[in-house]
C-alpha cells in the first residue's frame, strides 16, 4: 500500500546527495489474501522471481547501487539474495510492520492471524465475546468486528511471524540502518529511514562496501540469534539456508540447530506471546534487543554494516530496554533456556524437518495419524467439524512440499483454525510449511517430500507417530522392511501442474533442508 511512497521518497533522497535515482518495481504475493487457497502456491516462489527481476535489471542496465524496500515474507531474503548475485553495493528498507488492530467486542488487541483462528472458533462454536450492555453477542457479529478491525492500515503483519522474523534478521545481519526492523510502517521515523537510507547507500558506493562483505558466517549467526531470541518463525530456516547458499557461505540445518541450543527465547511477541512489533518499537526496539544480547555476547556487533560502522557503533546511540517493559524477559529468566525452532531427524524425515516449539506446548508428543493428501482435504474436514476431540491425533499433510505443492504453500488457515476451535489434542506435520503466525505443536518442512517418495508419502491413517523436540526426533511406529515395502509399492501421483511458472519451479526446486533454491543445479 506505502511502498512506492517510500520508494519516491527515496529516490528523491539519492538525487539530493548527487546521484542518478532510478525506481523500478518487481513482484509481490500477498500472503495474506492467498493463505488457504490455490493463489498461496505462488508465494514462496516469488522469492526466486524476486532476486531473478533484482539481478536482471541491476546487472542488464549497469546500476551502480541497489535500494531495495520489501514489505512481505519472502519479498525480504528475495532480494538480499539478488544482491548476492549482482554484488553492488546495496541495502535494505524494510517496509515496516503494521500497527494491531482493536476489537471492541473481544475487547483485545486483534491481528490478521486472529480472523483464521476466529475461523475455526466459529466452525467448533466457541467464538464468544463479552456482552454488550448485556446483551448477548453473535458469532456472526464477532467474525463481522474482527475482519473489519484486524488490519488497520499499511504495512507487514504484526507479530513475530515471518515479515518481522527476516527483518530484524536482516537488521541484525548489518544490511539495514539501525531500527529499520522495527520502526512502523507508516510512522515518519521509517520516512527518515528513506532519507538516511540515501546517505548510507554513498558511503557503501564510496568505500566500496558489498554485500558479500556483509554476507558471511558472523552475519549469518547473528540473524539465528535474533530469530531464536524473538521467537521468529520457521519460515526463517528456508530462507537462511537459501540466503547463504546463494552467497556461499557454509550454512546447515545442524547450525539451525546449534544456535537454538544455546540462545534463550526471551520474548513475550505473538503468535505465541501478547504483544506486537509496534509495542516493541515503543520501548526502544530491535536495536535495544541487540544491546541487550550483544552485552551479554550472544550477538557479535562486530560486524560491519551498510553504515560503514560496526554493528556495536550502529546501536549504542539508542536505550536499554526498560527494566519495567513486559515484552522481553531478562536473560537469566527466560520464556525457554533455549530457542523454540527444533530440527527433528527420523524415519519419517531422513534429511531433515522444522518443528517450532514454545514450551507452552510441550516438548513430547505421540498419537494416531491422520492423514490428508493435500492442506485442502484438511480444511474440508475442519469445514464440516470431522476433527475430533478427545484422542491425541497427528495430523499428516502431504503433497505440499516445493515439487508436490508446488510451492510449499503456508498452512495457517488450518493450523490458526485449530487452535481458534480449542483443539489440543493435534499436531500438525507436513512437507509443506507453515505461516509465521502458526503456532502449537507443529512441524513442517519434511524431507525427502511426499512427491519425491519420502517416507511421508506412505504414511497411513491409524500409524502411531512421535515428535520428540528433546531428542529432536520424527518418527513412526512401522519397521524398515514395512516402509520399504510401503515405498515399493507407491507411485507417484500425476502432477497437476504441467505448464507455466509452477511448472518450471517445481522442475527447478531443490528440497526444504537446502533452502528450496532453484539454481542449485
């Protein structure tokens, strides 16, 4: 909605230093509108023609220099890993976050992911509100309040989910200014950004500062750190693993995994916690989360940034969090001691899998499988109330991986409708993913995918299956000679897409656990 404004706000910034300004556009798939449906295979792979039409022009019309102000999910690791390829000096705007909405029948703060979860209260009946001046209010009426009120103007969703993950990643990365991260969308602090943004970009053109300078082990751990310490979402781990790999830098779903080993999950942020980026802006943001963590050296502000100063330099000017605030717990007194994103190995995912885990969910969970060919045939079952309470079930999407999708679509129209209909008694696991406003005990990103043959594929209704978050495990109760037995017998299903640009992608894609890059031939 904002973004071109703050893109002519930003050219006429560049001009005034005395530079040639040039503004061109790329793509954007909204999330929000495509989430559940057919349009929501499109997403992820706006990632790759993101950093593709980046690198195109920047390289074909020999600019000099790249700003680039993404506003979504994707759109953000997109063209950092564009300015991996073309490597001219470059930095990132981040659109900025939304501020909460307000219901005043639930009388809350309310956000997108609260119409999915409002969803499926409605379907199960236990959407309620207070009364109103004693009178009783509608389900109907709620659902009204809530779809009108969740997204009050411009910018990303609010929570910590996947735009404000990869942003304050990226921030913590050293390829932003300062409080890009966190600063609204439509606050004139972010129009002060576009200003200072024009300043930095010359200094990076000056001292020749590129982004592969920038991109480096160091970088990469601090973008876990944050992600881990803010309770970031899953959706994280693909990027990152797509972001190194085009720089080349070594990253692993094992470095996943050894950084949320050590790094406490310290904050009290939706979807799992009370509060919103816009909240944390107020008491300081992003930067005062950094000093905090690189005061205890978690974080290392070591690292150069787009400002030509160390990380460290770029963030002393700004406050320590107040001791009274309520959305970042001190270190020593954690929400979890260690980070909430698990990688979980086992005979239901050889090579890998992505599980986010709280601790308000536990750590341990076995039950019956459920199984659905598709995230459609899920909500269909939602839709007319067949989930059942009561016995532990694990809920198995398949065919949703980047081939089998194609696309790796995001899961939140299921997943927030279970948790809106109070149903603790699932987990969820697919080889699709998960949106960054998900939250229970779910896990995604299962490799090999169900279209490759991985052992998802022949997982059957009734099959007794473990998610373990302390042993990092995903298993099922069947012996090797029965999944190869199961496998042996499988045939892949027709694809159903044939032509056009899912079809190259799905061709193209490499797996979730390597970051589901296209040009890993």
């Amino acid at each position: 909605m904002h973004l071109l404004d703050l893109g002519k706000t930003v050219k006429d910034a560049v001009q005034k230093q005395g530079m040639l300004a040039w503004q061109f556009n790329t793509i954007g798939v909204s999330d929000a509108i495509t989430m559940g449906g057919e349009g929501m295979r499109f997403s992820l792979q706006t990632r790759e023609i993101i950093a593709d039409s980046i690198e195109t022009v920047t390289c074909a019309q020999f600019h000099d220099a790249n700003i680039s102000i993404p506003g979504c999910d994707k759109n953000m690791p997109g063209v950092v890993m564009a300015m991996a390829r073309h490597n001219r000096p470059s930095l990132m705007i981040y659109g900025g976050s939304i501020e909460p909405g307000y219901s005043k029948l639930l009388q809350k703060p309310i956000n997108i992911s609260t119409c999915y979860e409002a969803h499926g209260a409605y379907l199960y009946d236990t959407l309620e509100a207070p009364e109103s001046n004693g009178t009783p209010v509608s389900k109907a009426d709620i659902m009204d309040d809530i779809e009108q009120h969740a997204c009050p103007g411009a910018g990303a969703c609010g929570g910590m989910y996947t735009a404000n993950t990869m942003a304050t990643a990226i921030e913590a990365m050293g390829l932003t200014l300062p409080g890009s991260s966190s600063t609204p969308a439509t606050s004139p602090a972010k129009m002060r950004e576009c200003v200072k943004a024009a300043e930095a970009i010359k200094t990076c053109m000056e001292r020749n500062i590129r982004p592969r300078d920038l991109l480096t082990k160091e970088s990469f751990e601090n973008a876990m750190v944050m992600t881990m310490a803010l309770g970031g979402s899953t959706n994280g781990v693909v990027h990152f693993l797509a972001m190194a790999g085009t720089a080349g830098v070594p990253l692993t779903l094992d470095d996943i995994q050894r950084v949320s080993n050590k790094i406490p999950f310290i904050a009290n942020l939706a979807p799992s916690g009370r509060y919103f980026m816009a909240d944390l802006y107020k008491v300081g943001g992003v930067p005062s989360v950094m000093k905090l963590l690189t005061a205890a050296g978690l974080l290392d502000g070591s690292i150069p940034t787009v400002t030509g100063r160390t990380l460290a330099e770029n963030i002393a000017p700004f406050p320590s969090l107040p001791p009274d605030q309520p959305i970042i717990r001190p270190l020593s007194s954690p929400i979890k001691p260690t980070g909430h994103i698990q990688i979980l190995r086992g005979n239901l995912a050889p090579d890998g899998a992505v599980a986010k885990i709280t601790g308000k969910e536990g750590t341990h969970f076995r039950g019956r499988a459920l199984v659905f060919d598709k995230e459609s045939a899920l909500d269909a079952a939602l839709n007319s109330g067949l989930i059942p309470r009561g016995d532990k079930l694990v809920l198995i999407v398949r065919y949703e991986g980047p081939k089998g999708g194609p696309g790796m679509p995001e899961q939140l129209k299921a997943s927030a409708a279970l948790m809106g209909a109070k149903l603790t008694n699932i987990a969820l696991v697919t080889d699709g993913r998960y949106s960054g406003a998900s939250h229970g005990f779910i896990v995604g990103h299962v490799v090999p995918e169900a279209a490759v043959g991985g052992p998802i594929a022949v997982v059957r209704n009734g099959d007794i299956v473990t998610i373990d978050a302390e042993k990092n495990t995903l298993s099922f109760d069947v012996s090797v000679e029965e999944v190869q037995a199961r496998l042996a017998a499988w045939t892949p299903p027709k694809a159903t897409v044939t032509r056009g640009v899912l079809a190259k992608y799905a061709k193209l894609v490499g797996d979730a656990s390597h970051g589901a890059m296209t040009d890993l031939f």
